[in-house]
C-alpha cells in the first residue's frame, strides 16, 4: 500500500525494505531514520535496540523520528486491580481516576546518544 502512494507520487528515492531493523546491515547512509514503535513506556517495544543498529547508518547531518522518548509517571487511583493503559479513544468513554499527586519524569532517552 504504500509502495503504491509513493509511486503514485513519483517518489523515488525511498527504499523499504522487509526485514528485522535491530540486526540488518545496510548497504547505505540513510538522511531520515523514522521509527514509529512506540508503546506505554517501551515496556513491549524494541526502539532503542533497533535505534541502537540502524543509527550507524545515518548520514552525519540525518535525523531520526523521533528524536527521543520522556517517560513520565503520575500517581492516580482507579477502580481496578489491574496494571492497564486505557484512554477515552481506546474504550470510548473517559476512565474514571484521581490524580493523586505530581507527575515525575524517570527515564529520558536521546537517540542522538
């Protein structure tokens, strides 16, 4: 799908390639790395082991998207028992907590790093 947009654009200096991000050597420096895997907190995701690899490959004047990850707690009551993300998109209605204090920020992550 979208190979097609891209053609359909007529963009042509963009490579995809099908492959696992964390181990695969590539044969040239890219300008712009975007990796769009985030999840809650990086708990399930591999970000930064895929940054780690693919980074190396990066032009020295290139970007990466995103540029980092601010990971932030906030203490909150809920009615559940459970450990959970849930948000009003996701479910459809706005879940019922109460902030119980200030947020903090505990871990900043700099790809550039």
């Amino acid at each position: 799908m979208l190979k097609k947009i891209f053609k359909e654009n007529n963009i042509d200096n963009v490579n995809f390639i099908a492959a696992d991000a964390s181990s695969f050597e590539f044969t040239e420096s890219a300008d712009l790395i975007i990796c769009e895997m985030l999840d809650t907190a990086l708990i399930d995701e591999e970000e930064v082991p895929v940054l780690n690899n693919v980074r190396k490959y990066l032009k020295s004047n290139g970007k990466i998207i995103p540029q980092g990850i601010i990971n932030i707690a906030e203490p909150v009551y809920m009615e559940n028992s459970y450990t959970h993300y849930e948000d009003e998109d996701f479910h459809g209605k706005k879940p019922d907590y109460q902030i119980l204090g200030d947020h903090v920020i505990f871990s900043c992550i700099d790809f550039f790093r």
